[in-house]
C-alpha cells in the first residue's frame, strides 16, 4: 500500500517505531495512523481505516437481490406493480399510492 499518512505526536519516534506503524497500518488497509504516547510513557496508535462500501440488498418478490437490472420482463413487472407499506403512527391507513 502506499500512500499511508503517519503522524507522530508528542515524542521522537525512531526509525523502527516509524517502519513498524507503517507496516501495521498497510497490514490493516488503514489510509493514516497517529501515534502518541500515553501519561504511561506507551505508544497509541490510531488508524483511521476507509469507509466500506456497502451493497443495497433487499428483498424483492421472494428474491434477495442487490439490483434487479438481471430480472426479466416479467419480474420487472411483478416488481413495478407490487403493493408497498408503510408504518403509520399517526393513524389512518398504511398503504402508499
């Protein structure tokens, strides 16, 4: 990995503390990491890791799907004329048009 921004706060860091919360940080995929030390005189690091990429998954005629772009034309319609719900706390009815 490259591109990994490390900051160090609040000491010295030598060469191999440097090398080894480099190496930590692309050993866990994170983007930066900040290193301080702690009242015990330890070494703290953060890692600050990317957000993951989440895929939509639903249920849709029986089906769990993510997208519905490799349903034919007849699951297409199914879904397009199915009846959707909502939860109505104020009363009234709970079907949307």
């Amino acid at each position: 990995m490259t591109g990994v921004n490390i900051g160090v706060v609040g000491f010295v860091a030598t060469q191999e503390e440097f090398c080894e919360i480099r190496r930590r940080a692309e050993a866990c995929g994170a983007t930066s990491a900040i290193a301080r030390l702690d009242s015990s005189g330890d070494i703290i690091v953060e890692f600050r890791m990317p957000a993951p990429k989440f895929e939509r998954i639903r249920r849709i005629t029986g089906y769990l799907v993510g997208t519905t772009d490799r349903f034919n034309d007849a699951k297409r319609a199914e879904e397009r004329d199915r009846v959707r719900h909502e939860i109505n706390l104020s009363g009234g009815s709970n079907e949307r048009s």
